[in-house]
C-alpha cells in the first residue's frame, strides 16, 4: 500500500496566497507536510500573512509569482517548486475566474479571459503535475457546484470550468499506473471575496437560503472551513477516489 499520510510531504498549491488556498495550505502544514509552497498572481500583504501561517504551522513556507494562463509559465511554476522543496507529493489548484453576465453581453475578450483562467491553466496545471509529481502523488483541482445546476449568468463560469471534468477523467486514467490520484471538487457559494463582487444584494440573499443545510451554516453559504477537509482528504486516505468530480455544496441548489 502507498504511504497516503500527508506527513513529510511536498505541497504545491495554486492559488495558495489566500481564502480557500490560505487555509488549506495551513491545514496541510498542520497535518506535518514537510513544506507547502503557494502561487499568488502578485505579491500583496496576504501572501506574507499565508507563508507565516505556513511555518506557524511547522512546515517550510515558499512562495512563487505569476500569471498562470501559458503553459511555459506553469511549466516554470512547478520547476521552481521543484527546485524549492525538492520535489512535489501534492498539487491543489484553487485558481479561478468569475463572471456573471447574460450570454448576450459576454465579449470575446471576457470568454477568452475566463477559458484562459478557468480551462486551460487547468488543463497545464494538470499536465505538468503529472509530469513532475512523485508516484503515488495527488492532484486536486477547484471546480464549481455550477456543475450540477441549470442555471443563468454563469455560461462563462461553469462552461470554463466543465472540462475540468474531462481533464481529471483522463489524468486519472493516464497517471493511474503510477498510483496518481486526481479529483476535482466543486463548493457551493463561498463566503469568500471571490463570491461578492459579481452578485446584487437579492442574489446574495438568495445564494444564502439556497442549501438545504443553509440554516446550519454561519453565513448560510458554503464556508472554505467545510471544504478543506474534503481536499485533504482526497489528497491523503481517499485517494482511491480517482478521475471523479465531488460537489461540496450542503445541498445547493440554483434558481
């Protein structure tokens, strides 16, 4: 049997500097990964709150920089991630993009943007870990419940988002000789920056009544406290859970 403990392990994970990332990486560093380095878009003060988190936690802290949306960039990410730790046990991406407009209004340039982000860093970010990780190493990626909903205004979002679907069906497949696992997962709203600014006053408060568990939830929305164990999880013991797509949700459901 592989060794699925998180213990002594090397972390890489995008989108790490904040929200959802930030506190898995923290969570990991509490589970005795060995060091957990983090990508942000550009440096701000969280990035520093993130890598301090990290060695609070007990593990060596990293930080690497850039735009995410070519593939020699992620190529170079997981090369200087390499090159920080020494190698790579797990890879979390949590990069993202939202939009919320009708298919009407959505521009070229926006739907490029968002397949940019959503699809084809994905699309890499997989690729060049399969290329680099460790055998019986873990990828996850951050999906949407969106998913699994009919819905309006999201056409860019879920849509850019689907074929990350397709991508871990086919890593899981391609890497499984190598004892590879990779998953997606897709929360529910999030009470996070990245929720508010594309939503009105009336779609929050919908948004917040909309799981069945919404009563239960301090903020009614998926909280990023109910979603990282799930990633660690699949990124330890449940590793044998593989090519699939899990909706984290409390029981979503859209209009």
């Amino acid at each position: 049997m592989p060794d699925n403990t998180i213990k002594g392990k090397n972390v890489l994970i995008a989108g790490g500097a904040k929200n959802l990332g930030a506190l898995v990486a923290r969570d990991l560093a509490a589970q005795g990964a060995k060091a957990v380095t983090i990508h942000a878009h550009s440096a701000s003060g969280d990035c520093e709150k993130a890598l301090q988190a990290i060695r609070d936690a007990g593990s060596e802290a990293h930080i690497l920089y850039g735009d995410l949306t070519t593939a020699d960039a992620m190529r170079q990410l997981f090369d200087q991630a390499i090159a920080a730790m020494g190698g790579i046990d797990i890879a979390i991406n949590t990069v993202g993009k939202v939009l919320k407009k009708p298919m009407a209004e959505i521009s070229e340039a926006e739907f490029d943007e968002m397949s940019a982000v959503n699809s084809k860093a994905a699309f890499f970010f997989i690729k060049e870990a399969g290329r680099t990780l460790q055998d019986h190493g873990k990828i996850c990626t951050l999906v949407t419940s969106l998913l699994g909903a009919f819905t309006p205004f999201y056409s860019s979002y879920a849509g850019t988002k689907a074929p990350v679907e397709h991508y871990t069906r086919a890593a899981s497949k391609e890497l499984g000789d190598r004892g590879i696992s990779v998953t997606a997962i897709g929360p529910g709203p999030m009470d996070t920056g990245f929720f508010y600014p594309a939503e009105d006053d009336d779609a929050v408060a919908y948004h917040k009544t909309a799981a069945a568990l919404s009563p239960h939830s301090k903020t009614g929305l998926t909280d990023i406290e109910d979603i990282a164990p799930w990633i660690r999880f699949l990124v330890s013991d449940g590793w044998w859970m593989t090519g699939q797509t899990i909706l984290v949700n409390g029981g979503y459901t859209t209009k």
